[in-house]
C-alpha cells in the first residue's frame, strides 16, 4: 500500500494529473483511516487531501467541458438517458 507523505519532493498540486491526483489523495485517505498519526501531520494530509480533491474536481469539469465541446448537443441528450 502506498503511503502518502507530506515530503518537500511532493509535486506541486496545480502540476498533478487527474490520475496522480487521485493515487495521492486514496493513499492519504489510507494513512488517516489507518494509522495513529500525530495531530499536526494528520492537520497537513488533510488539507493535502482537501486540496488534491479540488484538483480533481477542477480536472473533471475541464474534461466534461471538453466532451460538450466536441459532441455539442448530444452530450445533453445522454445526460439525459442516463438519469
């Protein structure tokens, strides 16, 4: 299991992919449900998570906005088959 770090060669957020984003934020999620850490890196993984999280909502609009920009309007008509 990956554990996530609050190391300085953390890449910097803002340079993450989607994916990276992601593995980091599970494998903080995997130390703070699983380990005793003290308060004040348990303080700093969670604002990483926090972080790491908006990234990845960041990402994901991007992406949703790049599908609606290439299908047009098709795209609203499979949002709304799938609902």
């Amino acid at each position: 299991m990956p554990k996530a770090s609050t190391k300085k060669s953390e890449k910097p957020i803002e340079e993450l992919t989607y994916e990276e984003a992601l593995a980091e934020l599970e494998g903080i999620v995997e130390v703070l449900e699983g380990e005793q850490s003290q308060l004040e890196e348990a303080i700093k993984l969670f604002e990483r998570g926090q972080a790491l999280a908006a990234r990845c909502g960041v990402l994901l609009e991007a992406a949703q906005l790049k599908v609606k920009q290439v299908a047009g309007d098709d795209v609203s008509a499979f949002e709304e088959e799938s609902e």
